[in-house]
C-alpha cells in the first residue's frame, strides 16, 4: 500500500472511497452493529465498508445520550446500581460545607455517532513484529497471538457482560532506538508491509487496529502524517508513548520522556480533521502514562467530538504497585477515558503474586475501558 507524502492529504479517497456522505444503509449498521456482529461474523468496520460509492450517502444516526450518559458513570463509581444523583453545592456559607464536585466522570464533550466508547471495551495486544522482547505480537507466531487474545477476549466478557468486547491489535509502527540514525531521531519507522499484517491479523477477529508512535528525538507533529493514508481508514486509531519522546535530546531510554497538552492537542486536531474530511466515526487516541511527568498540563486537554481520548496507566509490577500509579497519575488527573496495561511476563516478577486479574480491575474507580496486553 503506498504511503501518503508527509505532511500532506494525498490519498485518502484511494483509502476511504468517497462513501461516507448520506442515506440509509450505514445507519442501520450503527445501530445494528452487535446483532451483525454476533450472527453473521463481521465487524463494525467491515459492515460499514459494505456502502460503496454510488449507493444513497448515509444519515448517521444520533448519539444515544441518556445511554452514553448512563456507561460513564457505570464506570465512574465501578458499579451497575446507580444511586440518585446529588446536587454539588455552591453555597459559601461556613455553616454549609462546600461538597466537591467528583472528578468521574470527566466533564468532556459528546463524541460523535459512531463512537467506540463508552459503549465497548477494547482489548488490545501490543508489540512489534520484528521484537520478541516488545510485546506478545512479536513473541508468539500469528496463530497463538489470535488464539491468546480470543481468550483475553472471552474472559472480559464474562467479567462484565454488560459491555460488548471489541479487539485490537496495537501495533508499535514508529519505535525509539538507541542508535541516532541516519537523520538523527534516534527513532525508526516501520513498513508499510508490517501495518497490512496488523490490519489482516485484526480483520481476522473483527477488530480494530492502533498504530503506535514512540518519536525519540522526532515530534508526532512530523510523524503522524507520514501515515496519513492508514490513519484516514475507519478501523485505525492511535496510541502515543510520552516515554519516548525526548523533547531535552537525551538518547530514549535514558530518561523517561514527556508530552505536554500542546502535543496530546495537536494529535487531536489533527486526527479530527481526518474523521471531518472523511466522513469517519470518531477515533481514538491512546496516551501512555505511569508518571507525573510524562503527561504534563492536563487540564489544558481538550477532548473533540471527533476524538476520544484514553490515558493508559502504562506501570509493570505487583498487583498494589500498579494499583497506586493507576490512581496516583491516571484517576486523579482525569481527561476523558482511561485504560489499564498488563504485562504477561514483568507483572509476574517476584514479589508479585500474579496479574491482575479483569474482576480485580473492574473495580477500580473508575473502571478502565481500554485493557492492552504485552
């Protein structure tokens, strides 16, 4: 597949046929997305390409609120039986206590139709083919990968059967080096041929695929559009890795990097401007996270209909450790979403007992709705 030219927009209607405009057809794929799913084998995005050009153009339907409303705090208070809500106190009083206003669910934005979240769970596998020490993608040949993350799959969904599960593969397609480089960037950016084999391995359990970039010495503001064609897809979204982005020069994995709200709001716009052009349901953007200072100014963040924002409390270890980060630097600093990674083999490690398992994680308030595997 080629690849658009940096920094450009060339290639999107060889990616995204010009489909996406009204009728009829796509809206009922929206709202009879689980029951295709279930009966007939296909995903969202598979049912949505089904439209091709010269069909009546779609009118997307509109967003369930009251439902939408309802998941987020489901996974805000980390239970199904929803009390009645309480008015925050505004009164200045000294005889009246001011009550706080809770911090989830995030006040944000609506997202668009179409989107993913609240209403899914993703599982994700991460890694790099070419790496057997990045994740399970490159550990394990192609069958087992698929045969680990239906389980992965099978057993959220037995956790919490009120939220359908829907799989990703989460592909690290820029990845930071400790070499320079022929240009410098101490980063090296993978083939297309490795991103069609993420897009044929999630094809093949009806799931969606993220495209991960670790900039070292580089910005996502020059890496991103150099893939351009594949983030204008309806089934690719995004995830960025603070820790390696090493806006000081160091060389990565020296130091543990940063990306201010500067960056996490150009990558919004930008993938914004993607989903406007073409017509696309609202994408995802995934942040890693397990330090303070990896993500700086997050009140400055500001989450877009036609983005969705997760920060993924990133951190390996014992059970309480990652319990501690996840509500150190990931809870208490809220945005929109959040995610929970776990780590086959270092969250085994002595004085560890063992991973966390998804009955555990469900209670954690709030509940993370993105769940990545390495």
């Amino acid at each position: 597949m080629a690849r658009a030219n940096k920094g450009s927009r060339v290639g999107r209607s060889r990616v995204v046929p010009a489909v996406f405009a009204v009728g009829v057809g796509v809206a009922c794929m929206f709202l009879l997305y689980a029951v295709v799913s279930d009966m007939f084998g296909v995903s969202y995005y598979a049912a949505l390409a089904e439209v091709t050009e010269g069909k009546p153009v779609p009118v997307l339907p509109k967003l369930d609120t009251q439902d939408y409303d309802r998941r987020m705090l489901v996974l805000a208070l980390a239970t199904t039986t929803l009390p009645a809500p309480e008015p925050v106190a505004t009164t200045t009083s000294t005889s009246t206590p001011l009550k706080k206003a809770p911090l989830w669910p995030a006040k944000t934005v609506y997202p668009n139709a179409g989107a993913l979240l609240p209403f899914n769970r993703i599982i994700a596998y991460y890694g790099n083919f070419y790496s057997k020490g990045m994740g399970v993608l490159g550990e394990y040949p192609e069958d087992v990968v698929l045969a680990k993350l239906r389980a992965e799959v099978a057993n959220w969904e037995a956790a919490d059967p009120s939220t359908p599960v829907i799989p990703a593969i989460h592909y690290i397609l820029v990845t930071a080096q400790a070499s320079a480089g022929k240009d410098g960037m101490y980063r090296a950016r993978m083939p297309d041929s490795q991103i069609d084999i993420a897009l044929a391995l999630a094809e093949k359990v009806h799931g969606i695929v993220f495209i991960d970039f670790q900039v070292g010495l580089s910005t996502v503001q020059k890496e991103l559009p150099v893939y351009e064609n594949y983030l204008a897809m309806p089934n690719v979204h995004v995830g960025i890795d603070p820790e390696f982005s090493m806006k000081g020069g160091e060389r990565p994995g020296t130091v543990i990097g940063t990306f201010d709200a500067e960056d996490i709001n150009w990558v919004g716009q930008y993938l914004a401007g993607l989903v406007r052009d073409n017509n696309l349901p609202p994408k995802i953007l995934v942040i890693h996270r397990f330090t303070d200072d990896m993500l700086t100014g997050y009140k400055r963040i500001t989450p877009l209909p036609e983005v969705q924002i997760v920060v993924d409390m990133d951190g390996w270890g014992f059970p309480a450790k990652k319990i501690n980060t996840y509500n150190t630097v990931v809870a208490a600093e809220p945005i929109q979403f959040t995610g929970f990674k776990l780590f086959y083999k270092n969250d085994t490690k002595p004085p560890s007992a063992g991973m966390l398992t998804p009955q555990e994680i469900l209670r954690l308030k709030p509940r993370p709705i993105y769940i990545q595997y390495q």
